[in-house]
C-alpha cells in the first residue's frame, strides 16, 4: 500500500462519526447494511450520513450496491486488512531488541 493511499484512509477514520460508521459496518458483517438500518442504528442525519459514507466510499473502505430499491453499505475488508498490514509491517524495524526478541530460541 503507498503512503499516500494509507493516510488516506486512517484521515478518514480519524472523523468521529466516520469511525463510527466503519465500526457499525464492519460488526455487521459481508451482508453490510441497508442505508436506512445504518441511519437508524446510529442516529444520525440522512444528509449527515450521506456525506461521510462518500467520503469512506471515496478511499475504498465502504463499498455500495443497490439490491431492488435498497442501497446497501459494505465494510472493505481486504482494504482494511491493507491497512493494518501497512501500519505493522515495519513493526520495531529499527529496533534490535525486538529482533532478537522474536528470534527463536536455539
């Protein structure tokens, strides 16, 4: 994952209501949920909600798709999984103490 891609997305994440969002999407599973359950699930506004889901949307962490007459919001998983792997893949990189920590032992 570029730098770019990954601060992207955790500036993003870094709004409170978009957290919450995320959160609610990604405890609902595959299936997501429906625009109108999440609205009600969280309370907020339909025009609130609207403009932080494009914005999760926009950096690849919501998906949407419509099934009949019902928008359906889906957490990203392999986007997430991205995330998480770029943020711990240099973990104590530069630390020798770690290193010899996490060798095994002889």
């Amino acid at each position: 994952m570029k730098l770019v891609d990954a601060s992207a997305r955790l500036e993003a994440l870094g709004n409170p209501t978009r957290l919450k969002i995320y959160r609610a999407l990604v405890r609902a599973g595959r299936a997501g949920l429906p625009v109108g359950r999440l609205q009600e699930k969280l309370k907020i506004p339909a025009s609130t909600l609207s403009h932080h889901v494009k914005g999760l949307v926009a950096v690849g962490l919501v998906s949407q798709s419509r099934e009949a007459t019902t928008l359906l919001c889906r957490a990203e998983y392999a986007t997430m999984q991205g995330l998480v792997d770029f943020l711990v893949a240099e973990c104590c990189a530069d630390e020798n103490e770690c290193k010899e920590a996490a060798r095994p032992a002889a």
